[in-house]
C-alpha cells in the first residue's frame, strides 16, 4: 500500500532529482525567510520589501516564454545544470556580503534581480523535466511527490532559518543555502539521459512563442487554468510581502514566530502532497475549490488576532494552496504535447511566480498605506471573485492521452 504512494520513485532519475531537490528546497526556504527579515531590518517597510519581491519575480514577467523556448530546445538537465550553479553562486555572493557587515538594500535588489532571471530559465525546464522521467501514469504522483518535498522544505526550512538568524545571524542561512545546492547538481550529474529530439519545432523564436499562446489561447482547459492561476497568484499569493508583516507588527511574534507561521503553512501543505500522491487520482473541480479554500482562509487570517488561530488558519492556506496548484500543475502538463510542454510551464511559470510583482506592489503598498489585515482581506476577497469566476467556466478533463506521443518525441530517461 506504501508503495502506491512513491511510484514515481522506482525510475532512477527521478529518484536522483527528487532526492537532490529535497535537499536543495530546504537552503531555498531558509534563503527566502533571511532575505525577507534581511530587508525589513535594512529599511523596516513592507513596500520596500515588496520592490524585492517584484525585482526577483519580474524577470520571469519578460523571459519565461523565452525561457519556456530554451526548454524544448536544449536538453533540460543542461540548462537545469547551469542555472542550479548560477543560482548557488548567487548565494554565496549575498551570504558573503552579510557576513562581512557589508550588503545595503540595493545589494539585495540586483542579487534578487539577477535571480529572478536565472529563475526565468529554470522553472520551466524543471517543470517539463519531470515529464520526462517518468511515464504518463505516473505524473501525478511525480508531481505531488515533488510539492511535498517542497512542503516539506517550506515546513522544515522557515523554522530552522528563524532558529540560526536569532541565535546565529542571518549571513549563516544564505551559506547553508549555498550549499544544498550541491546535492541537486550532483544528482544531475549522476542521471544516465538521453536527449529528447522534437521535430517540426519552429524555425525562429518568435515563431515558437507564438505556437505556444496559439496552443494555450484554443485549448480552453489551458487558458481557464493559466488565467485562474494569474488572479490568485497576483491577488492571494503574497506571502512574502504579508506575512513577515503579520509577524512583526501584528501578532509581535518576531523572527522565529515568523518561521513557524510558514512551518505551519508548510505542514499543511506537506500532509496535503501526501495525499495527492498517495490517491494518485485528479478532479479538475479540485483547481477551483482550492483556490476558493484559499481566498477563505486568507480572510480568516487576516481577522485572526490570536497567535495560535493564525497557526491554524496558515494549516489550512497551505492545504488549499498545494490542492488548487498540484492538480493545475498535473492537468496542464497532461493536456499538453511534450514538444509544447516547455511553453506551456513557462507560460504557468509567468502566471504563478510572474504574476508577484504586480501582486507584491498593490498588496504591499496597500499594507504600508492602510494596514497589513485590510491588505490581506482585500487580496483574500478577489482571489475568492476568481475562484467563483472559474465555476461559471467549467473545466473539462483534458485528454489523457495528450502525453502519449511517439518515444522519439516524448522519453528522454
């Protein structure tokens, strides 16, 4: 019975990524957690911390489908190797400058911008790779697998990186940061893949980025799924901008209550990916009724004036949030062709992470204007019009067999 739960990790090659993520996931959320504190003791203002957060996710706005052309042009774990490397130097360069009391906020920005455009690149390629390392039957399980240990770092990250920033120092997170992804790319390093060759690729640049909307804009599972996931991830994802906020002007619960509010995301999110994995079956009415879970208890919490309450309630954002994009993430790469499935994820890349900067500007300027409890409810009541919006939108199960395609076209492990 265990073993339906980890399907997925009888192939060798997502077995070496998953692990390799595992542990790289957990650096990324204690880097995530000091760099939020970092620049609220720099400038001590959310919207400032907004500007970061905007700077890092832009990028995404202006080269994911670029990024998203690269993907299903080069071999992925190429391009993934590049970009985990840039990405861990980045790293150092940051815990470098914290360490020897030298980093300023516009430090902060051009190492959140230059990550932002790594960030363009990998997203994509990542999350088309998966594909391609396991069969169609065991995608789902792939991808759940793959939030839970992202879960599971954001459940295990956040509180160890509140730990060492109040007893240690903020630097120490980006070092230990630096050096997870070590484990990733050795894992890359060790996969025995073979290149996945598409044929009938457009010839120019533009011409596949115009393929790739032209497939998004006439397959109405996709575009239903891609425009619900821009709403909610402008409007009702602004964690990073909020959420310290919370922590340290309204429920004063400093650094490390900081970190357990997003432990506490994390574990709901974690017990959520389980589940996922283990059913192993998909309803597309989950995509709606998790982003509408969401939207609920977004607004719950920002009327919580208890510290536990909030716990609670960031149990059950982390739930929602896992449900709503786990099965978006699953439908869209099944209703899509491999040769496509590079766009297709960058355009879900663009709307999930792209969509921030404009999110994290409104909702922080809001919060620094009015109040970071009205910034949330605000946030929290339009994501909830999205999510109702998408009901009146039905969306049908894609075609299964969209995945299935000549092995030339499709395997690459």
């Amino acid at each position: 019975m265990l073993e339906r739960g980890f399907s997925a990790l009888r192939y060798r090659n997502f077995r070496l990524y998953w692990f390799g993520q595992m542990i790289s996931l957990v650096g990324t959320w204690m880097q995530w957690v000091a760099q939020a504190w970092l620049v609220l003791q720099l400038t001590n203002s959310p919207l400032l911390l907004g500007v970061v957060t905007s700077l890092q996710t832009m990028p995404v706005l202006v080269l994911g489908l670029y990024g998203g052309v690269v993907a299903d042009r080069i071999p992925k774990r190429t391009l993934l190797l590049i970009t985990q490397t840039t990405s861990m130097l980045l790293a150092f360069v940051l815990a470098v400058l914290t360490s020897l009391g030298l980093v300023a906020y516009w430090h902060v920005l051009v190492l959140a911008a230059l990550l932002g455009t790594v960030t363009a690149f990998d997203m994509p390629a990542r999350q088309a790779f998966v594909a391609e390392v396991v069969e169609p039957a065991d995608l789902l399980n792939a991808v759940a697998l793959n939030s839970a240990i992202f879960n599971a770092a954001r459940l295990i990250g956040p509180a160890v990186a509140g730990i060492i920033i109040g007893s240690i120092g903020v630097a120490a997170a980006f070092y230990v940061n630096g050096v997870s992804f070590l484990a990733v790319i050795a894992g890359l390093l060790s996969m025995r893949v073979h290149v996945v060759r598409h044929v009938g690729l457009p010839s120019s640049v533009l011409e596949s980025v115009v393929e790739g909307l032209s497939y998004v804009r006439t397959t109405s599972t996709v575009l239903t799924i891609i425009l619900l996931i821009a709403l909610v991830g402008t409007f009702g994802m602004n964690f990073s901008v909020l959420i310290p906020v919370f922590a340290q002007d309204v429920l004063h619960v400093g650094a490390t209550g900081f970190g357990f509010l997003m432990s506490a995301m994390g574990a709901g999110s974690l017990v959520t990916a389980l589940a996922l994995a283990y059913v192993g079956q998909r309803s597309t009415s989950l995509i709606v009724w998790g982003a509408l879970a969401l939207a609920v208890f977004e607004l719950a919490f920002a009327l919580s004036p208890l510290y536990p309450l909030s716990l609670l309630l960031m149990v059950g954002m982390g739930w929602a949030m896992v449900t709503f994009l786990t099965t978006a993430n699953t439908t869209l790469q099944l209703a899509t062709p491999s040769r496509l499935r590079g766009r297709v994820m960058s355009l879900y890349t663009i709307v999930f992470i792209g969509s921030t900067p404009i999110g994290s500007l409104i909702i922080g300027g809001l919060a620094n204007v009015i109040d970071p409890r009205a910034a949330m409810a605000v946030g929290a009541l339009l994501s909830g019009a999205a999510a109702l919006w998408a009901m009146r939108r039905p969306v049908p199960h894609p075609r299964e067999d969209a995945a299935e395609e000549p092995e030339s076209e499709r395997r690459a492990a």
